[in-house]
C-alpha cells in the first residue's frame, strides 16, 4: 500500500492530493498536461524537496513535514523512468547498467542476464548511449531502472518521445514489467490509448487534485463519465487467446463467447489478453455482411447513446457483460434508423488490432 | 656563466612548485566552490561572484597590499598562521602560494562553473533514483561528466600563476630558492642590464605560454564541438 497526502504550492499552481494505492499490478495517473501528474509522480519519488505533507510506503514512512521526516530519494528504493531516458553520456550502456547494479540495496534482486534478455537489449550493452534510437534508449532506461532492484517503479510519459513503431514494440514490455519482476507500477500519461493498454487502475487529476479513482476498464467505458463521452473514447475488452493461424498472420480471441481476429500475437492459447479498440474505430452493420474487408463483427445491443459535438453520437454497445462504444455521425444513425436496445453489428478492423 | 644558469633553473624550479602547488590547491578549493555557487539561488550569488573575479580587473598590486597587511603577525590572519606554523607568511614560498591562490582563483571557478551550468542537472536526479549519494553523484556522474572543462580550468589556473609578477613583487620580495619566480627574475636580469639571462627567460616563457594556450584552446575547441 502506498498512501499519501501531499501539498505542493508554487506561482500559479497548487496541488493536493490524498490518495492510498494498494500497489498490485499497474497504476495510471492520467490528465491533461499541467494537471500536475508528473509533479505528483515527482513528490512521490521524493524530487520535490517543498512538497508538504506525508508519503508512507507499507510501514515505512517517506516523509512527514510534522514529524520533520524526510527519506532522500536515493534511499527510497524507487525505480523511476524519465520521459526522455536520462542515460549517463559519458558511461556505455553496460556502464549505465552497472552503474545501478553496484548501488543496489542488498545484494539481491533479479539477474542483469535476466534483465537485458527480458528487454532483448543484448546487443546493445557495448554501445555508446549516444547512438541509440529513442525506443532503445527507453529500453535501456527500463533495464536500467530494474537494475537497482527497485520496489516500486515510477515511469513519466515514457512512450512520449517515442514514435509509434517504437511505442508497439515497448508497450508489452512495460506492460508485464509487474508479472515478470514483481514490481508494482505507478505509469503517468495523458495518451488515453497508452494508459487504457498499460494500466490495471487509474487516477484522474484535473488542475492539481485527483478527481476519480478506479479500475482502467470502468473509468473508461463508464456512460457518462467524461472519459468515456468524447471523440477519444475508447473500450478495453477483456478477451481469450483461441488459436493462432500462422499463415495468415492471424491470431483469433474469444470474447463473450464471439470469435475477434487481431494481428498475430505470441501469447499461448488459452491465456487471457486486453484489447483496446478506439470508439472511433468502430464502425455499425444492421446484420452480418461476408461482402467485406472487416473481419470483426460482434453482435452488441445499443444501450446507450450520447451527444458529442453538433453531428457525431457516442454509442455504448453492450457484448455479453462488457462493452463497446462506437462514435458515428447523427445523418448515421438517422439512415440506418437506430434506437436504443436495438441488435447491432459492431465492426471494426483487425489489421493494426494489437491485443496485450 | 654556470652561475647564471643555475640561477635561472632555481628560479624555474620555484615557479613550477609554486604554479603546481596552487593548481592543486585551487582545483581542490575551486570544484565544491564551483558547484556550489551553480547551485546557489540566492540574490548574493553575484557578491561571492564579484569577490571571486575581483583579480581579473584589480592592479595586482591593490591585492599584493592588503595580503602583505592581512599577512602581518599585527593582524588576525598573519598572528594565526604565526602561531600555527611559527614562520611569517610575508616574503615567504608559503605567502607566495596563498596569494597565487587567490590570485588565480577566477580563471579556475569561472570555467568550472560555466561547465556546471551546462551540465544537465536532470542527470543526478536519474542517479538518485538508482540509489547514489550527493558525493557520489558528484564524484561519478558530474566529474566525468566535465573532465574537458576540468583540465581547462587546471591549465588556466597554472598558466596565470606562472604569469603573475605585482603580487609577487608586493609579497614576496626576490629570495633566490624560495620567492624568486621566473618573472621577478627577468625583471631582476634587465635591472643588472644582463640581457643574456633576460632572453633566455623572457624567451622560454613566451614560448612555454604559447605551448599552453594551443592546449588550452585545443581542449576548448573539442569541447564545443562535442
């Protein structure tokens, strides 16, 4: 359990926050940028040497400005990644992994073979930190930052200077950084996509305060909640590896019982995996159609519909006990004459389709 | 002939000791003093920098005149080296280093400091977060970090202690073997109208300064390329 309640004041911008994060799996801290999610990231770590109030991590206590009680950061036993990196220029990055490995804690942890094989960042080691790609570089700062043997990792947008061939590749990594190393994570972001595929739980901050707390899935496909009544709403379905097909370089999931095909993925059948499907992704069929490209049709029930913008309607489409939304225009849902709680067919495309 | 010569090495070999001597004082002095004042966030900051730099615009000989009364056993610093170490600092190798000390002091912060001031600061927070100590972080990431700025300054400091001549004159007078420092020594040899000795010194200074400054430029020039 990490709990904290925190006061930061500067010019122009104050933050307060209380909050107690039970730390299994993933935590997401998500806003706009100046919401003040890094700042918060920060105090935990223990960079805001003005922050006030008190952080305790299980029993130990990080700091308390009442008791006077303050654990520098480099006794807190934190891993942090930056969201540029922060590689030491002048060491490789054996150097740079080194350089975390001799500071460890106790002398226990994970193995670094165990570490650079998990990251596929063997061929690396010897290379200057100058001449690595950013994806690399991340790579690198994630191997880096488990190195120290860290008991909870904190990570600052760190797929934000990332293109997206490098954010594909990185994202599975972070992802089952909990599974594989134990350690719990804290993740801020403001790319709603990034989070809902990362993030187990999720705090919302707007302007210096935590206004919603919850599971990733609830947060964002909740009817009504603001991040599930906009242009950037998206859905997290929950879904089961059923078959790899090699050939086609395919894989098929089962969701609530109906076949989903995404881009071919390396878990084994039978394991379960998240898929994010953006609302504007998703497109609607009164019936089932072969005469077509998309290969995902899911029969759903329009449960709920709102406005968003003057043209364009957010539907929330119910699958079995989880759901979909999609986003089409009002001339749309005119045509095909929709109503609420009518069977549709919820399309969308498997090409791109990544599942986690 | 074979005196003169001896003469000339002696007074080399006292401003080679007195320019190594002060380079490590000031690189010692100098480093924490540097980082200190880039870390400094206070309207004073430009006081301690004023002080530092005054020897880049004072006559040397303004200096050389308040060490020479700061040096007098009448006063508080001169009775407490005094009583410390039984010998008077005026017109002393031990008064000539506190003086070159001060003297070079500038040219061996500035440059430190400017280096520090590009250093990227995010850098020791990364570091902290893996578990390293202030002097750790200072030792291991910022130090090799700066290592082009650090012989820099080394090298500046030593090339203005071997240049300096008013403050030497003012405190430390002209002992053979002790205060005599190659340009109290050229000085001397034009006095005596022995002009003999007073190309040889005048020359292989020249030379020398010229050796140091393609150094020092060179250092400079990579440094900004990087």
């Amino acid at each position: 359990m990490l709990e904290f309640d925190v006061t930061l004041d500067r010019s122009g911008f104050s933050l307060q926050a209380v909050q107690q994060l039970p730390l299994q799996g993933i935590w997401g801290i998500m806003g706009r940028s100046g919401c003040g999610k890094t700042t918060l990231l920060r105090i935990l770590a223990g960079l805001e040497k003005k922050a006030k109030g008190q952080v305790r991590w299980r029993d130990q206590l990080w700091q308390c400005s009442e008791q006077r009680i303050w654990v520098e950061p480099e006794k807190r036993g934190i891993g942090y990644i930056f969201q540029d990196g922060r590689l030491f220029p002048h060491l490789t990055v054996q150097g740079n992994l080194d350089f975390a490995i001799k500071r460890r804690v106790s002398a226990q942890g994970p193995d670094l073979d165990d570490i650079v094989q998990w990251l596929g960042i063997e061929h690396l080691l010897h290379r200057s930190v100058s001449y690595l790609s950013g994806g690399e570089r991340q790579r690198v700062a994630v191997a880096r930052a488990l190195s120290g043997n860290p008991r909870l990792l904190l990570m600052d947008e760190p797929m934000a200077s990332l293109d997206w061939s490098s954010k594909i590749s990185i994202l599975p990594v972070l992802r089952q950084v909990y599974e594989h190393f134990g350690v719990p994570v804290v993740v801020v972001s403001h790319d709603r996509e990034e989070v809902a595929r990362l993030a187990t739980d999720l705090l919302l901050m707007n302007n210096g305060q935590v206004v919603d707390k919850g599971s990733c899935k609830s947060l964002l496909s909740t009817p009504g909640h603001a991040l599930a009544s906009d242009d950037q709403a998206l859905a997290v379905l929950e879904a089961e590896v059923k078959q790899h097909n090699p050939c086609e370089g395919v894989t098929e999931l089962w969701v609530e019982g109906q076949k989903l095909v995404v881009d071919s993925m390396t878990e084994e059948a039978g394991s379960s995996v998240r898929i994010v499907v953006p609302a504007h992704d998703v497109s609607l069929m009164k019936g089932h159609s072969v005469q077509t490209s998309i290969q995902n049709q899911l029969d759903t029930v329009i449960t709920a519909a709102s406005e968003v913008g003057d043209h364009h309607l957010l539907l929330q489409l119910q699958l079995g006990r989880q759901n979909l939304m999609a986003l089409i225009t009002r001339r749309a849902w005119n045509r095909l004459e929709l109503a609420l709680g009518q069977n549709v067919v919820a399309c969308f495309k498997a090409a791109g389709l990544s599942a986690f | 002939m074979g005196g003169m010569e001896e003469s000339v090495l002696e007074a080399v070999r006292v401003t080679l000791l007195l320019a190594s001597i002060t380079t490590v004082i000031l690189l010692l002095i100098g480093l924490p003093l540097a980082w200190w004042l880039t870390r400094l966030r206070s309207r004073i900051r430009p006081l301690f920098e004023a002080l530092i730099g005054l020897p880049l615009v004072l006559p040397p000989t303004v200096l050389g005149f308040y060490l020479l009364l700061a040096f007098s056993p009448d006063n508080f610093f001169g009775r407490l080296w005094l009583d410390a170490t039984g010998s008077g600092l005026a017109f002393s190798f031990s008064g000539l280093v506190v003086a070159s000390v001060l003297y070079s002091m500038p040219f061996v912060v500035q440059p430190l400091q400017r280096a520090f001031e590009q250093f990227d600061h995010g850098l020791l927070e990364a570091a902290a977060m893996l578990g390293s100590g202030p002097l750790d972080r200072f030792m291991n990431i910022v130090l090799p970090s700066c290592l082009r700025p650090l012989l820099l300054a080394a090298c500046l400091g030593f090339a203005h202690t071997i240049g300096e001549f008013g403050v030497v004159l003012m405190i430390g007078g002209n002992i053979a073997g002790e205060t005599r420092v190659l340009s109290i020594a050229l000085f001397d040899a034009v006095e005596t109208h022995n002009f003999q000795q007073a190309h040889l010194i005048a020359g292989g200074l020249l030379v020398f300064a010229l050796v140091l400054l393609f150094v020092i430029y060179s250092i400079d020039r990579k440094g900004g390329r990087r």
